[in-house]
C-alpha cells in the first residue's frame, strides 16, 4: 500500500467524504436535539405560568395533569388544562 499512492488518494478521498457525511448527519442531530431542548422549556414555563395562577392542591395537580398531557402528546388536554385548571370535558364536581 505505501508504493501505491494512487490508491491512497483514492482511499482517503473517499475516507474524507465519509467523514464530511458523518459530520453532517451528527450536525444536524445536534441542531434537532438543541431545538426539541428549548421548545421544550418553554413548555415548562408555560406550565409553571399556569400553574402560578393557582396555588396549593390545584397548583400540583395543573402541574402533574400538564405533564401526563404533554407524555401522551395531548396537545389540545393540555391547552385545556392550562386554561381551566383541569380537562374540560371530565367532571368537575370531582375536581
């Protein structure tokens, strides 16, 4: 291999370009992987500004109910809850 730099150029232009391709895919993970991080801080924040307007047993469960809704990716739930204190459509003479 060390008398045949042809085939060395060869191999480490394509060992180059793999390593271009590489970075370019672990980029742009970082990149989702930074994005999904903040969106989902400011969730956070938006249901610790929810749960502010209430206090004591209602403040936990509008904490507790924002993030099971948030687990089950239940967007509209958690809008509710946000703005009721609890899921509209449930009964709240329990709540």
């Amino acid at each position: 291999m060390m008398g045949d730099m042809e085939m060395m150029r060869k191999a480490y232009t394509e060992l180059n370009g793999l390593n271009g391709q590489l970075m370019a895919g672990y980029n742009i993970r970082a990149q989702n992987q930074e994005t999904l991080l903040n969106a989902l801080k400011e969730v956070n924040q938006m249901i610790q500004k929810a749960a502010n307007l209430r206090a004591g047993r209602a403040k936990a469960r509008v904490i507790a109910d924002c993030r099971t809704a948030v687990k089950s990716n239940s967007m509209k739930t958690l809008f509710k809850i946000m703005k009721y204190g609890y899921e509209a459509n449930t009964n709240s003479a329990t709540r």
